[in-house]
C-alpha cells in the first residue's frame, strides 16, 4: 500500500472530522430526546406521588365514611311502594316550605349493582329563600337524597324562582328481583 500524500491525508481528516460530527449529531439528538423524555416522565411520576400522597393522607376520611355507611346503610328498596313513599316525602317537605309544585314525574328506578336509584323530576315555584332551605334539609346524612341536575330561573323581578330540578333517592336491593 502506497503512502498518502499530504492534500490525500488532509482530505481524509477532513472526511473522518465531518462522519465524526455527523455520528455526534444523531447521539447528541437522540440523547436529548431521551432526557427530554425521561423529565417529562419523571415530572409525571412526582405528580402522581403527590397524589397517592394525598389518597393516602385521606384514608383515615375515607375509612371514617366506610364505617358510617356500614352503620347507616340506605333504606331497602320494596319497589314501587318505595318510590311512592320517596314522591310522598318529597312532597310533603315542599309542602312544608311552601314551595308550589307545577309539575312532578317519578322516573323508572335504575339499578346499579346492590344499590337502586328512584329519579322525581320536579318544576316548583318559590323564593329563592325557601328552595335554599328546603334543598338544605333534604340533603341530610342517612337520607341518601341528591340533587343531579338543576335548572334555576329568575321569574320576574323578585326573588320567585322556576326550579327545574331531578331529585334522586339510592335505595339498596334486598330479595327484590331487577327490572331493568
């Protein structure tokens, strides 16, 4: 094999600098996506720690409301003596508020696992005062009566109000067969 010459030599320090900076280019971009990646990953799992953090800091909470529902558990659901019981009840506290009832329908019962959801769709007219104080004592522990949708419109200039709401009661199944 013969020997380089100098402008030979030179090209070929030239031509190995620049596959060396080529090569170094790919590592250096890749090397930066995956650190790129690893931060964003780990930035995701310090989010998430804060999070299992804050569940773990709970459970004593959760625990706590365990025990209450074991203790307090929902009224058992008899079917549609149950829900007319539910409709009764519901009328009778409005009564009690002197909420007028423009209309009302008791909705087919949905179950859930063990547990039943009876659905009264309400439109009432009253002040606003006496829906505030009639939704507040029916939302009370053990009741396992709440508000899913609420539709609330200002009726002239006073403070009477057209409420359009879905009141929902859980019941739990006991020897009672699924309808739906």
């Amino acid at each position: 094999m013969r020997r380089l010459s100098p402008s030979e030599t030179r090209l070929l320090v030239i031509f190995g600098c620049v596959v060396a900076l080529i090569v170094n280019l790919f590592v250096l971009r890749w090397y930066v996506g995956a650190r790129n990646a690893a931060l964003a990953r780990l930035s995701d799992l310090r989010a998430m720690g804060v999070e299992y953090r804050s569940v773990v800091a709970e459970r004593p909470i959760w625990e706590a409301r365990q025990r209450w529902m074991e203790g307090n558990p929902p009224q058992a659901y008899a079917g549609w003596q149950t829900e007319s019981a539910f409709a009764e009840e519901i009328q009778k506290s409005l009564q009690k508020e002197g909420i007028t009832i423009d209309s009302q329908s008791l909705r087919e019962s949905r179950h859930e696992g063990d547990l039943v959801r009876m659905e009264l769709e309400l439109s009432l007219k009253a002040d606003l005062e006496h829906i505030v104080r009639w939704l507040y004592s029916i939302q009370q522990p053990g009741r396992y009566i709440v508000i899913e949708e609420m539709n609330l419109k200002c009726l002239d200039k006073g403070d009477t109000m057209i409420v359009r709401l879905r009141v929902t009661k859980i019941g739990k199944m006991e020897g009672v067969a699924k309808s739906s």
